[in-house]
C-alpha cells in the first residue's frame, strides 16, 4: 500500500520516514526496558511511500532510526531542564 506523507508527522532516516502510530507509542518489555513504536516507511520518488515490515529492516536502519530517537529524547530533557532552572 503506497501513501502520501505530506501530511504525516515524523523525520526522515536517508530514504525512509519514520512515524509515531496514534496512541500510546512508548511500551514497556518484560524485563522492564521502554522502547518506542514507529512505523517505518521507504520513500519513492514521486513522494509516495511504501510501508516496511518489522522483519525486513537492517540491523543499520535500526541503528539509525534509535540514534535519532535518543537525540529527540536528550533534547526534550535538556529543554525540560533548562525551563526548570529559569
């Protein structure tokens, strides 16, 4: 299924889009490490998108997508921190 994302929130990884699915995207595993869901798709290039699977993403996109994840994360907090301290 293709869609247009010109009206989706998220950030781009290289050709892909990564976005937060409605709801509560932030989810707890058994041993108690919190994780975010996204949903991934592969930009074409009449700017339509193609959704990726779960099992078909390198362990490099990965690695990417968590790497600017943990930037929003630390930029949240530091923004927190400095409002708290004004």
């Amino acid at each position: 299924m293709k869609e247009n994302l010109g009206n989706i929130n998220g950030f781009k990884v290289g050709e892909y889009f990564v976005t937060f699915p409605p709801g509560d995207f932030i989810k707890e595993d058994a041993d108690g490490k919190m994780y975010a869901v996204v949903d991934i798709y592969k930009i074409e290039k009449n700017n339509k998108a193609t959704k990726v699977k779960q099992d078909s993403l390198t362990k490099e996109l990965e690695e990417q997508i968590n790497d600017e994840l943990n930037k929003f994360l630390l930029a949240a907090l530091q923004q927190d921190k400095d409002n708290i301290n004004k």
